[in-house]
C-alpha cells in the first residue's frame, strides 16, 4: 500500500520546521504499526529558486519507507507513505493534516508490493482477473 499526499495552504513555519519533521518520522511509524529501522534523515534545503527551498526528510521502515517534502515557499508539501503492509490510511492523512495544519490534501491510495501476500489473496485476484475477463470478452470461452 501506498499512499500519496500532496497538501496544500497549511502553516508555513511547520513546514521549516526540522524537529518537527523528524519527530514525525521518528513517531509516526509506530502508530500506524510498522517497525522503524533507521533514525530519521532530515535536511533543510536552500535552493538556488527560493521557491525550491524546504525541508525533506525520510526513513526507512521494515515494510518500505516514509518520505517527505516540504516547499513552504510554494505553502505546499509531499508525503509518500509506502509500505508492504496494509495501515490505517486514513489515520495518517489525518496525521499529516494537523502536522501540518493542511487546509486541503490531494491524495492517491496505490495496491504496491508482493503479488500475492497469501494463496488465499491469489486466489481471489485471479477469480477478479477472470470475471472481469468475462464482462469484456462477451465471445471470450469461459474458463
């Protein structure tokens, strides 16, 4: 699972914040369930266009890893939460939001990782795959 956070209009001095976005990597694993593996890698960036500037940080989890930057000068930021495990993503936009202060989020929740993590869910997506098949082929033979 991956989920992709773009936010908008929050509050800029968050954003600069470097602490805050290491505690946020620090923590936030942890209450989403994964297992944090690597302390927190944050920089602040000062880009030669202003509005490049921010703060970026990332670290690794068990099940994959959790990014972010942030673009205060663009009052814009992006968080990438991946990991082979299935988590609460609503718990986390909402994470994101108050640490933030976001007004708005563009978000994108993506199926990444193993194929199958279990017969039982192979199973079910080859049945899926079939009768979507199925719907389009209406002269397709049935298997």
């Amino acid at each position: 699972m991956h989920l992709v956070i773009d936010g908008y209009r929050g509050d800029l001095d968050r954003m600069w914040d470097v602490e805050l976005v290491r505690s946020f990597l620090t923590d936030c694993p942890a209450t989403l369930g994964m297992t944090r593996i690597t302390e927190p890698e944050v920089l602040k960036y000062d880009a030669p266009k202003e509005q490049d500037s921010g703060v970026s940080g990332f670290v690794i989890i068990a099940e994959s890893h959790i990014s972010i930057h942030t673009f205060p000068n663009r009052d814009y930021v992006n968080i990438d939460i991946f990991s082979c495990q299935p988590f609460d993503h609503d718990q986390a936009l909402s994470e994101v939001k108050s640490l933030f202060q976001l007004q708005d989020a563009k978000t994108w929740l993506l199926d990444r990782g193993l194929e199958w993590l279990d017969t039982e869910q192979g199973r079910n997506e080859v049945r899926e795959q079939r009768t979507a098949l199925d719907a389009s082929s209406p002269d397709r033979p049935r298997v």
